[in-house]
C-alpha cells in the first residue's frame, strides 16, 4: 500500500479547499473582542462565545457595506465563509456581511440615545433637583407583585416607621411598560401626594430593564418638578433613566436608604441640636445679661439731672473765664491803645520838627562851646608863645607867629561860618521835608481824612454800614456824617 506524503503547503492547500468546499457560506453568531482596523482598511476581529473563539476576517470592499462601527462587546449575526490562512496554517472566518444581533442591536440602541440626550444637556448636574432636608411622604413607581417593592418596603420599616409611602403600581418590562411608567410619573406630579418619587425594579437582563431606556421614560423624568431616585436593576446595571434621574441608586434597598431618615441617627442629632440650642440659649441669655448692665449703666450715666448738674458747672466755670478773658482783653487792650497813642503822639509832624529843632539847638551851642574853646585854646596858646618870644627876644619870630596867629583866626572864622551855613542848610532841607510829609500839608491842598466809628482811617466803603456816623478831618476843622448809602 502505498502512503501520500504531503508538504506542509499541500497540507494547508489541501485543508482550505475542503473547508470552503463542504461549509460554503455560513450564519455565525458571536461576540465580537481584540477588533482592530490597520491603515489597509480591512476589519480584523475575533468573534467569541462562552466557551471558544474563533479568529475573523472582514475586506475594505465588505466592510463599506456595513451600517455600524464594530466595537469590542457587541453581539453581531455575520454571513461568512470559512478559509485557512496557508503560510500560518490558521484557521479563520471570511465575513462578507454583518449585522447586530439580540442585545447588540439594542446596545446601540442605548448608546446613540444616551449620545442624544447627552448632547441636549438632559444629563447636566445643574438641571438635577437635590432632596428635601425633611420628607414625609414617598412615592414609589414599580411593580406591585415585585421583589424590588418588598425591598424598598423592608428597608423603609427598619430605619424610619414614620414615613408615608404611595404606591403607584406599574408595568416594568414588556412594550407597555414604559407608557406606564411615564403614566404614574405624571400621575404623581399631578397629585403632588408626596416629596420624592422612586422609579425602579429588580435586576435582569437588557432586554428586561429595556424600558428604562426609552426615550418617553427619560422625557418624563426630566420634565418632573417631583425630585426622583431611579433604582434600576443591580448595582452594575446602568439604564437613561439612570443618567436622567435627579440621583442613581445602586439598587432599590439603596434608594430606600437614601430617602429615609435613620431613626437612631436622628435621634442622635436631634440630642447635638438640643444641646447645642441650650448651648446657644445660655449664651444668648449671658449676653442679655451683660448687654443690660451695660444699658444700665449708660442709662445712670446719661441721667438727664446729672448731665444738667455737669452742664450748669461747666457754665459756669466758663462764664468765669469768659470774664476773666474780657478783663485781661480790655487790660491788654488798654495798654496797646496807650502805647500806640504815644506812638502817634511821637510821629506827629510838630513832635518831630521840634525834636530836629531841639538837636539843632543842641548842636548849634555845642558847636558854640566849641568854637569857644578852640578860641581860648589857642590865645592860651599864642599867649605862651609870645611869653617865649618876649623871653627869647626874637622879634622876627614873633612877627611869624602873629602873622600865622592872624591866618589861623582868619581860617577859623571863615570855617566857622561854612560850618554854620552847612548846618542851617541841612535844617532848612530837613524842615522842608517834614512840611511836605506834614498830613496838614496834604490837607492845605483840599484833601481831607475820613475815620469810622472805631477811629480807623477808611479806605474801602465795604469797611462801613448804613447809619454808621464817620468824621472827616478838614485842614481846618472836622465834620461828623452819617452814611446812608454805599456804592462799590
């Protein structure tokens, strides 16, 4: 018998026409993981299960066709042939169609919606309304047969008795049962029976909590004034509802807990806040306290009898020193008034001429007396020198000497007498200067000088008022006026 030997690329030719030949094109099912695009264009992805996998193929030519962006995670119903790559010998699917399949359809279902919304700007933290401080009464939007309701109910029971909580029964899966919710939603902002709403189930698979995710549901959730609490599905379940709500529970046990009130914690505040009032109580009551000690205090300070006691002394002491003021005013007064008439008393134009004429007297006998000596001096003299001569008999000397004796008094004399002209030049010139700066002078030539009531020259009209009497001072006499009228 005779064995085929086979290379390697027979092996491989031979395997990828048998698979192509006996599957022709098939309907694969799968999960699509590691998807890549390379700058070629093709699609390389690998399409899996729960318990295997197989590597996929998808050509730039195809894959234009297809109506979506594959991603990782996404379930898709492709129609493919089944090849071998022959220089690695591995075995992989052609794809030549693709489309998405169960719960991938409705994933990006979900996604283009969130997009939606998301770009509306139904998702912003600034259009969430926050919770009451203190809420009374609950409403709950879910299944009346459902576990979800027993939790929340459960939970309610445990921490807070209190609370009121207003079933609205509803449908939670199924076709009808987004109507319904947005029904009881309405239903709920129209009674206005309560302060908060939660809107939820239990947890199940996309399809289940599939109503959550339309659009009328997410509509009515924003548009509510009620706060509301979605609490859909387990703690890894994410619906529109969610993202919409004014706040996302985990679970509906978790919603219960977020609207209730723990009874023991309150009861533990409402301790801190009774201690701190009677804190704030006492405190307030000490500063009353102080605060009308103070008042008192001011009150008997500002006592209208003691104040007029304080003011009646204080006047008095002023009026003393006004007094003494006045006194010591008219004192000094007094004294400048005096000085000053002895001021003008000594630069009166007469006082002054008969001072230069008192000098020049004074000067003229000393010059008197001087001349006098200066005589004596020298016929003392020339009576010693005509002893000597007498006693020297020298008569040529003495005839010198009596001729220079001669000379001298010649000089003497007519010095004398320009001396005395000199000064009585200077006395005329000094004479006539007073008598031109003399204000009866200025008088003699029609001029005259007005003093007001107070004796002070005038020199602007403002410095007078009507009916105020002024005299004017004459070269020869004095008139006494009254002003009537004043022009500027």
């Amino acid at each position: 018998m005779q064995q085929n030997i086979f290379t390697v690329t027979q092996l491989n030719g031979s395997i990828k026409q048998l698979l192509e030949t006996e599957f022709g094109h098939i309907w694969l099912v799968g999960e699509i993981s590691n998807f890549s695009c390379p700058v070629s264009g093709h699609w390389y992805l690998t399409l899996k299960d729960e318990h295997a996998q197989v590597r996929c193929a998808m050509f730039r030519m195809k894959n234009l066709r297809v109506a979506f962006r594959p991603q990782n995670g996404l379930q898709v119903l492709v129609r493919a042939s089944v090849s071998l790559y022959e220089p690695r010998g591995d075995y992989q699917v052609i794809i030549e169609s693709m489309q998405l399949a169960g719960e991938g359809v409705l994933q990006q279902q979900f996604e283009a919606l969130k997009n939606k919304l998301s770009h509306q700007g139904w998702f912003d933290p600034s259009h969430k309304k926050s919770l009451p401080t203190f809420i009374r009464r609950i409403g709950v939007i879910t299944s009346s047969n459902g576990a979800a309701l027993q939790d929340i109910l459960s939970v309610l029971q445990r921490r807070d008795p209190t609370l009121e909580v207003i079933i609205y029964p509803s449908l939670v899966q199924g076709k009808e049962a987004a109507g319904e919710i947005v029904k009881m939603i309405e239903l709920a902002n129209r009674r206005q029976e309560c302060e908060v709403l939660i809107v939820g189930r239990g947890g199940g698979s996309l399809e289940d909590l599939w109503c959550f995710n339309e659009e009328v549901v997410a509509q009515a959730i924003y548009y509510s004034s009620l706060p509301i609490v979605s609490a859909v599905g387990h703690e890894v379940d994410f619906t529109i509802a969610d993202f919409v709500a004014d706040i996302r529970a985990a679970t509906p046990s978790a919603a219960a807990e977020l609207v209730s009130r723990d009874r023991q914690e309150w009861i533990r505040r409402l301790s801190q806040l009774q201690n701190r009032t009677n804190l704030a109580f006492d405190r307030l009551w000490n500063d009353k306290l102080s605060g009308f000690a103070h008042l008192n205090t001011r009150l008997n300070a500002q006592n209208p009898l003691r104040i007029w006691q304080q003011q009646h002394k204080l006047l008095s002491i002023l009026q003393q020193r006004l007094a003494r003021a006045m006194t010591n005013l008219l004192a000094m007064s007094s004294t400048k008034f005096a000085r000053l008439s002895d001021r003008l008393h000594q630069q009166q134009p007469q006082q002054k001429l008969r001072g230069q004429q008192q000098q020049l007297n004074q000067m003229q006998r000393r010059l008197q007396k001087v001349c006098r000596i200066i005589v004596t001096h020298q016929q003392n003299k020339l009576e010693k020198i005509m002893i000597k001569l007498d006693q020297s008999a020298l008569s040529h000397q003495l005839a010198r000497y009596k001729k220079d004796h001669k000379y001298l008094q010649q000089r003497l004399r007519i010095a004398m007498v320009a001396k005395l002209r000199q000064r009585q030049q200077q006395f005329q010139s000094i004479c006539l200067q007073l008598d031109n700066l003399s204000p009866l002078n200025v008088l003699s030539r029609g001029y005259s000088v007005t003093l007001d009531s107070q004796g002070r020259a005038l020199i602007n009209p403002q410095a007078v008022k009507i009916g105020e009497k002024i005299t004017t001072t004459l070269s020869q006499g004095e008139i006494v006026s009254e002003v009537t009228a004043i022009y500027h």
